[in-house]
C-alpha cells in the first residue's frame, strides 16, 4: 500500500509517550513482537534495525502511577531518499483499538514528512483486516498484489 505527501493528515490526539527504542528495549520488545506475530522479529534483526541509521523502530508507551511505563506498541520503518517503508507495526493484544497504531503511525509518517518524504509504502496481508483498516484509516491505497 501507498501514501503520498498529500494524503490528508490529521495530528491524532492521544494520551501516549513515543520514543524510539534502545537496546535496553529489547526484553520488552521480543515480549510484544512474540505476543503479536506468528514469525516475530528475533533479537538479532532488531538488533541489525538500531545499528542502521536509516531505520528507527519507534515505541509507543503509556505512564502508569509510580513513574513506571508500560510498552504498548511499536512501528519499525526506513527513511530511505524520499520514502519512507513501513516494515512492521503491532499494539499489544490487550490494548488495541485504543488509537495505539494510529499514534505511532502519525509520527512515523510526520517524521518522514520532516525528512522530505513524498511517499510512504508498506506491504500487508490481503487478510489482515484490523492493519489495512488502519493504513486505510491513514490515507493508504493498494497499488498492487504479490501472488500467494
Ligand atoms: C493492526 C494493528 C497494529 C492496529 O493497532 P491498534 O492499536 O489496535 O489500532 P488503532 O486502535 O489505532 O485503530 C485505528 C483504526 O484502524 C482501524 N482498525 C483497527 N483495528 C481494526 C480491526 N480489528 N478491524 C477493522 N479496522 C480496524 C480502524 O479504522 C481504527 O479506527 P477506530 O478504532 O476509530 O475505528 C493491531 O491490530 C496489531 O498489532 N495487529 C497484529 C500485528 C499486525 O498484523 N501488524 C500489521 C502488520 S502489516
């Protein structure tokens, strides 16, 4: 799917602090990738991600009393020339449809806005129901489909 510059943009209202990740990140991190995918990302990818200066995996964290945060969902993407490319984005099972995935994803495509960016792209699964109605949500339209 595809977005370019002149989608409209609307600046989600929300109650969650976004960071990008460290590598003192990672135990919470494999936690939610293992928790929100099939095949998630192993430590090692992740990883290879922080040492790249093209990528950033952003995190998406709620205050709790105390002073503690609670991760609740991430988005991992390139900035590479013009384009950014959205390679994995997941919320928390118990916290979806709290406006989790669209947070991180307004400040990724802002983020890519700030760079120059024209053009945002990402590839989903014909099935996944809940990611396009979000990436749709966002302005995203589908150029195309692989086989299988
Ligand atoms: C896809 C995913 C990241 C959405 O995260 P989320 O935090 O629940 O999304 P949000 O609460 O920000 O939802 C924003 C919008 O997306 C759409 N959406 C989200 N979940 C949906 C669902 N289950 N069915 C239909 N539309 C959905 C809606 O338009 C929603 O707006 P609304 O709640 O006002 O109706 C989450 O379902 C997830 O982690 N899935 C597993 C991992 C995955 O498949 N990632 C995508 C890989 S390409």
């Amino acid at each position: 799917m595809r977005q370019f510059r002149d989608a409209p943009q609307q600046a989600s209202q929300h109650p969650f602090v976004i960071r990008q990740m460290t590598f003192e990140d990672m135990p919470a991190v494999i936690a939610l990738e293992q928790a929100s995918f099939r095949n998630p990302w192993s430590p090692e990818l992740l990883r290879r991600e922080l040492e790249h200066d093209w990528s950033t995996i952003l995190l998406v964290e709620e205050p709790l009393p105390g002073g503690q945060k609670r991760l609740l969902g991430l988005a991992i993407f390139w900035i590479v020339q013009d384009e950014v490319h959205i390679l994995n984005v997941a919320t928390a099972p118990e916290h979806r449809r709290r406006g989790v995935g669209r947070a991180v994803m307004d400040e990724l495509l802002a983020r890519g806005r700030s760079r120059c960016c024209i053009l945002a792209t990402l590839e989903v699964r014909r099935s996944n129901e809940a990611a396009i109605g979000l990436y749709r949500s966002l302005g995203f339209r589908s150029v195309g489909a692989r086989p299988k």
